[in-house]
C-alpha cells in the first residue's frame, strides 16, 4: 500500500497466455504501439511499479529471446519486457510488444525454461490477436473501476467490487488458453529449451492456488472466478506434456536451472516493505507509520493500492486512503460514498487511538440479497485521511469493530522492526531433509506446503547434497 495509500479475489490469475505462429504474426502495428505505450504506466502502477533489480535485466533478457521465436518483431528490443514489484503470482501481455511477469511469480519458478514458457505464452496472445476475437470486450474492461479508484484515491471500486488489471486476462476463452499453451510449447522447442516446462509450471500453479485457497478459507481449489474461463490445471498440464512429447526427442532439453537460480537469489518475496507488511492478522507500514488487525478469521491481501480482507461469509473489507488538498473528514467521506454509487449516510464522529474519525453506515439490496456496508476515515494529517470500506451480510457489520478499533500510529520501536522476506538459493547439506529445510521458511504456518510448492518436490523427494533449493528468509 503506497503513500498516500489485491482484491480480495485471490486468484492466481492465469499467466499463461497464448502464442501464434509465425505465419500468423501480423507485425506490431504503429497504433498498438501508440496504445500499448499509453496503457503501459497504468499498468505498471496497478502492479507496483517496475522492479529495476538486477533481476529484471535477465528476466528481460530470456523473454525478448523467446518472444522473438513468435516472428512478430524483427528485433527483440522490440519487446518492452518488465518485471512487476508485485506480490501477486501474474504475467500477461498487452499490443504493441509490452509483456509483463510479476516477481512473485518468477520465484516460484525453478528453471529458466518455466519463465520463457510463461512469457513467450503472453507473446503469443499478442501476436494471435487474441485480444481482438473476444467478445467485443475491452482489454481493459475491469481496469476501468480500479483507475476510477486511483483518480478518486479511494481504489473503492476497484478493490470492493473485486475488478482490476489482475483480472483483464481472464476474458481469454479456454480455446484460446489452449492454443497459446501449444504455441508456448512450439516456442520452447525453437529456442532450445527443455518443452516439458509448462507442465512443470502449471503444476506449481496449481499446487499454489490450492494453497492460497486453503489460506483464504476456500478450503483448497481453484478459485471460480479462474476456474470458470480456464481448462483446469490437470487438464491443461496433460495437453502439454502430450505438445512437448512430440518435440522433446528431436531438440535439447535445456533449463538453464543454474543460472536462473542465480539470478533471483535475493529477489523480493511477498509484500515490499515500501508498501506495507501483511503478517498473519496483522499489517504495518513504517513509511505511513500506521497499523491495524484484521478480525479474526480474517485473510488479508495486499497491493499498491490498497489492503483487501476477507471471511468468506462474513464480509469483506478495503484500507486504502488518499489526499483531498483543503478538505476535512466529512468532505473526504462524502466523496467515497459518492464512489460507492449512493449518497453519504448520517455521519457519526469518533475518537479511536488518539485519531479523529468519521463512520457512517446503510443497508441496500443488491441482486436480492441484503447488504450492510459501513465507511470509517481516520484524519491522519491536514490533507490525509485513510478509510475502510467493509461489506456485510445484513447485521454482520459488528464482526469489523475490532478492525476500526486496531487502526493506530506505529510507536517508534515498531517503525523499525519492519522486515520483508525474500527468495535465498542455499546448497543441500550432508543430513538436511525436506522437513529440516522447510522449518527455515519464514512463516509461521504451512512451512512444509511451502516449501515444496516453491521448489518442485514433495515431501517425500530425497534431496541430493550440494543440490540447490530456494528458501524464503526474512531480512
């Protein structure tokens, strides 16, 4: 969560997008790289930022090289290939040669044959003009609500109503989705890398979302919202082990394991400190110098824009805030309501932890169903005030006291204590086990899915010493 300030929809949203053929690649036309060059800032903005680590230099290095292989562009500097500061597991490609891949997700590749599978699948979208034959859908339809959001600083729509760039690759039709699977594995096989790291990819995605579903109490799967446009992951690892059986015998079977562990030993994991730290119930921000506590039950998500929670059932709700130059807690309240689509309730003053604050509430019927919804904005300096926005069952709206009580200013001591994780590469030792290296993972909780979902293996899986195996350590 940025200064001044994901949806809760945590699905991992499907990165592998399709490919074309050369014969197919029309060329990067002027107007899709006027509009790709003007879509390109909101979308970074909407993921973090660019990463300028050393890391993004190689991961900009292997998807020009297998982008080249769609013969859409003559030069691979071409492609504008960035690495994304985001802590959602995301990649995808917009018209004009921009291709996009998130930090978290690179670490939870193994090899650099899974991260030219992944980026030369979004390439090939692109050059199948698979934008195009959806539905008379805008790619960035879905992204509207979350730059409403920004430019009302409140990311209200975006966040609540679970829309955004994260989701605009979901309009790809399964049919679409397999075709860019098979042209991601033809890509593979011309550059010279091992065909079968797609299907190792889609594994540890879908190994992932289960977790992450089981985290967000959806008690493991994956989430609809992916599901529903998307062939399901066993189904799609199967055609692409059966596309690269046709090409493993006749090309190399290159990985290059090494060098790409090498190049993402350190890589951020997780939440950036700079934007906030998610840590268990709880999230802080030294820069903000603010924190609050999720109810309990609660899972917590963050982004650039904003920190989602959610208690399937229960409700969900959005911290955000923003800057209103001039203006006070009432005209900020109002103006997030007017966000909202109705008008600003009967305010209620409160003091909470030292801070000024506002709360209003109403009741409204959406799609049969009744709905409590609640905005509190804390006065957190003369032009800066920060909100939650909370969603509720009728009469559920009390299980978020605890959260609008927690909201308070980091003392000093806390200010500091702020650590992030990040991706450590370490030898196997003579002795070490999948257990004993999975209690060195920096949570507190699920170390052993953890750790194997990150590294390809299974519990089960005897480790080789002086192999190599990614950790996540704080610090």
């Amino acid at each position: 969560m940025m200064q001044p300030m994901r949806t809760a929809l945590f699905a991992l949203v499907p990165l592998l997008l399709a490919s074309a053929s050369p014969a197919q690649a029309p060329g990067i036309s002027n107007a899709d790289r006027q509009n790709g060059a003007a879509a390109n800032p909101q979308l970074v903005a909407q993921f973090g930022g660019e990463y300028k680590g050393p890391q993004a230099a190689y991961v900009r290095r292997v998807g020009q090289r297998i982008a080249m292989q769609s013969g859409l562009a003559t030069r691979p500097d071409e492609y504008t290939v960035t690495l994304l500061n985001s802590n959602v597991n995301n990649a995808f490609a917009m018209p004009g040669g921009y291709v996009y891949v998130t930090r978290q997700l690179v670490a939870l590749m193994n090899d650099e044959a899974e991260l030219a599978f992944v980026l030369g699948h979004e390439v090939a979208h692109v050059a199948a003009r698979h934008a195009e034959k959806r539905e008379q859908r805008s790619v960035f339809a879905g992204f509207g609500a979350a730059i409403v959001g920004a430019i009302t600083g409140s990311s209200i729509l975006g966040n609540i109503a679970g829309t955004g760039a994260q989701l605009y690759s979901l309009n790809y039709s399964r049919e679409q989705e397999t075709e860019a699977d098979r042209l991601g594995v033809r890509y593979l096989a011309k550059a010279g890398y091992d065909p079968t790291a797609g299907a190792d990819i889609l594994a540890a995605l879908g190994a992932q979302t289960n977790l992450e579903g089981k985290l967000m109490g959806q008690g493991g799967g994956e989430p609809i919202s992916w599901f529903s446009t998307h062939p399901a992951t066993a189904e799609r690892m199967a055609q692409v082990r059966r596309e690269a059986a046709a090409f493993a015998a006749a090309t190399g079977r290159a990985t290059n394991r090494d060098g790409f562990l090498d190049a993402i030993d350190g890589l951020p994991y997780d939440d950036d400190p700079s934007q906030g730290i998610v840590d268990g119930p709880r999230f802080h921000h030294a820069g903000l110098g603010l924190a609050f506590d999720a109810p309990a039950g609660f899972s917590l998500q963050n982004t650039p824009s904003a920190v989602s929670g959610i208690k399937p059932g229960t409700g969900r709700f959005s911290f955000g805030g923003g800057q209103l130059r001039g203006g006070d807690l009432t005209s900020y309240s109002q103006k997030l309501w007017e966000g909202l689509g109705t008008r600003a309730p009967a305010l209620r003053p409160r003091r909470i932890n030292g801070i000024d604050a506002l709360i209003g509430q109403t009741r409204v019927q959406r799609g049969g169903n009744t709905v409590d919804t609640s905005v509190v904005v804390y006065q957190w300096g003369p032009d800066t005030f920060y909100h939650i926005v909370m969603l509720a069952p009728a009469g559920g709206l009390p299980n978020f006291g605890p959260l609008v009580e927690s909201v308070r200013r980091l003392a000093p001591g806390e200010a500091t204590a702020s650590r992030g994780r990040h991706v450590k590469v370490v030898r196997v030792a003579p002795g070490d086990t999948v257990q004993s290296l999975a209690a060195r993972m920096a949570y507190n909780d699920n170390k052993l899915a953890r750790f194997t979902i990150l590294n390809g293996i299974s519990a089960t899986t005897p480790l080789v010493p002086g192999s190599r195996v990614k950790l996540i350590v704080a610090g």
